[in-house]
C-alpha cells in the first residue's frame, strides 16, 4: 500500500508544470487580442474597413494577427487646400499605474487630396508593422544574461478587427478666386462671349460663390435696317453641393443674378439709350479638376429664368428686341485657392 500512494503522490507532483503551463498559457490567450484601427478622416474621403483589408494585403495577413499596438488614422484639412495624415502607432498594454497606453511612434504626411493621403495610409501602416516585426525579431536574437523558460503566446484569433470612426474634425472655409470665360445665349440678341469673376468660399461640401460678368455688346438690325445694340452686366451668388472624390469636385448650384440690360437705337437719326433691371433665377451644374497645388479647373453650364421681359423698342411702337424665357450660361475658367 505505501509503493503505491507513493507512486501516486508522484504523478500528482509530476502533472504541476504542466497545469501550470496551461494556466498561463489560456491568460496570455485572454489579454491577447489584434490590432484596433481608429480613424478620423472626411467619410467620402476614407473607409476604414477597406482600409484594413488594404493593410491585410500588404503585409500578407490580417489586421488581427498583429498584437500589442494599435494604429490611429487622422486626415486633417491643411492650409492653402492642403491635406495632413497623422499616424499614430499605440502601445496596447497600459503603462505601470493603469495609465492610458503610451504612444509608441508618430508619422506625418502632406498631400494634395483627401483620397491621395487615404492610400498613403495603408502603406504607412504596413511600414509601421514591418518595423516593429524587425524590432521584435533582433531582440529575440539578442542573448539574455539568464535564460528562463518562456511560453510562445497564441496566435490570435482570426476575427473582424476593431475598426472605430471617431467623430469628424471641423473643417475651415477656404477662399478661391475663379477668372473664367462666360457665354450668354437668350438675354443678348445673339450668342455672346463675356468675361467673369468670381470670388468663392468653400467648407467641407459647400461652396458660396459671388459673382460679377461683363458681356460684350450685341447688334440686332430690322427689315428698315433700324435695330439696336444691346449691353448686360451682372452681378450675383450662387450655393453649390459640392462634393470632393479625389481629384474630383461636383458641383450642383443654386442662386440669383441682378443686373442692368441696355439697348441704344441703331440706325436712327436720334438714338437713345434705355435700360431696365436685369432679374434672374440661376441654375448650375459642372465640376472642378484640381491641377496640383492650389489650382484648379472650373466648368460650368447652367440656365438663368428672367422674372421678367421688356420690351425695346423704337419711337415708342417699332419693337426691336425681347429677351428669351430662358438665358443660357457657360462658365470655364481657373481657380486660385488660398
């Protein structure tokens, strides 16, 4: 009977390390977990989950395979329609005390467009992840003054990484000017061609446009060879949705012109000059192509409906000309961003 408890008592004792083994090894499990991506950025500009899977493919495994740290993405508007990316690598074991977790690297990048920085993005994460492999790995090379058995933590479980969309920054108004060429077909007898300039403020996708185009003089001659020749300057402002993907900027407007529409007798022994005020409702769509730096190409078409028509006419009964129901626009031009 005493061999036998013995032999028992032996066992026992024998199966500790391997109790104690796998103790530590299903906490090592618990407190591991994968890389959480937090981002703040436009929501037309960056997708963090597409963000993720871009990180993925190049580093050859999923976000969630790589432990201890955290990555934060921020796209900020910069001076001048500028973008900054912001990276910060995140250590996710708090430091002594229960502190928030230190900061473990910070990378900065500028760039012309929202969409360029997101794809920077990806690249600068996967450099990150690269790096603190190459870290990891001379460490573990490197000979401990006392060598003590250590216990391989598990590879994470393959799950859908923690993506967080932290609340949008507010963006700036940034001031533009516009010096476009404009066409006028419907308020002028003929198509004419008129110089324009505009002075804009844009933030996040509104733009406020206010405007001022000259138009070139316009003869219209009857069957008495008596006609007129007729003059439009116009002011006005325009709000326009204007969206931004990539290079890209669509443009949806709405807004008013005011001016004055003058005619002077053509062909007669006395001219005489009269003018009436131009009113119009205005309707735009186009879009604007960035160039590099704070340039741009601007176009747009639109339709202008005069809220009324008079008539010119000659010697009080002869009638010469009348506007059209509808005042077709063309706008093109280049944009300055400051």
């Amino acid at each position: 009977m005493r061999s036998t408890n013995r032999r028992r008592a032996r066992a026992s004792l024998s199966a500790l390390p391997l109790v104690a083994c796998l103790t530590l090894s299903a906490a090592s499990a618990a407190s591991a977990h994968g890389a959480e991506l937090f981002v703040e950025a436009p929501e037309a500009c960056v997708d963090p989950a597409t963000l993720a899977d871009e990180v993925g493919d190049l580093i050859g495994k999923p976000l969630t395979a790589v432990a201890d740290v955290d990555f934060r993405v921020q796209i900020t508007e910069a001076p001048r329609r500028r973008w900054r990316l912001r990276l910060m690598t995140i250590q996710q074991r708090a430091s002594a005390g229960g502190e928030t977790p230190a900061v473990r690297g910070t990378r900065e990048i500028e760039g012309a467009t929202c969409a360029e920085l997101a794809e920077a993005a990806s690249v600068a994460i996967a450099v990150s992840i690269r790096s603190i492999a190459g870290e990891t790995a001379a460490a573990a090379a490197t000979p401990s003054a006392a060598a003590a058995p250590t216990l391989s933590p598990p590879t994470p479980a393959s799950t859908t990484p923690s993506i967080v969309r932290a609340g949008q920054p507010a963006a700036a108004w940034h001031p533009a000017v516009v010096l476009a060429l404009a066409t006028d077909t419907g308020a002028l007898p003929n198509t004419g061609l008129g110089l324009d300039l505009e002075v804009g403020l844009q933030r996040g996708s509104l733009q406020v446009v206010a405007f001022g185009t000259w138009f070139g003089s316009q003869d219209t001659v009857g069957a008495a060879n008596a006609g007129g020749t007729f003059q439009l300057a116009l002011g006005g402002a325009l709000a326009c949705f204007a969206p931004q993907r990539g290079r890209w900027t669509g443009l949806a407007c709405g807004g008013v012109e005011l001016g004055r529409l003058a005619g002077t007798g053509l062909g007669v022994a006395r001219p005489e000059t009269a003018a009436t005020f131009w009113r119009a409702g205005r309707a735009d769509v186009g879009v604007r192509a960035a160039l590099g730096g704070n340039a741009a190409l601007v176009l747009r078409v639109g339709v202008a409906a005069p809220w009324s028509r008079p008539d010119f006419v000659l010697d009080g009964a002869d009638p010469v000309y009348r506007p059209s129901r509808l005042a077709g626009r063309l706008t093109a031009g280049l944009e300055i961003g400051f």
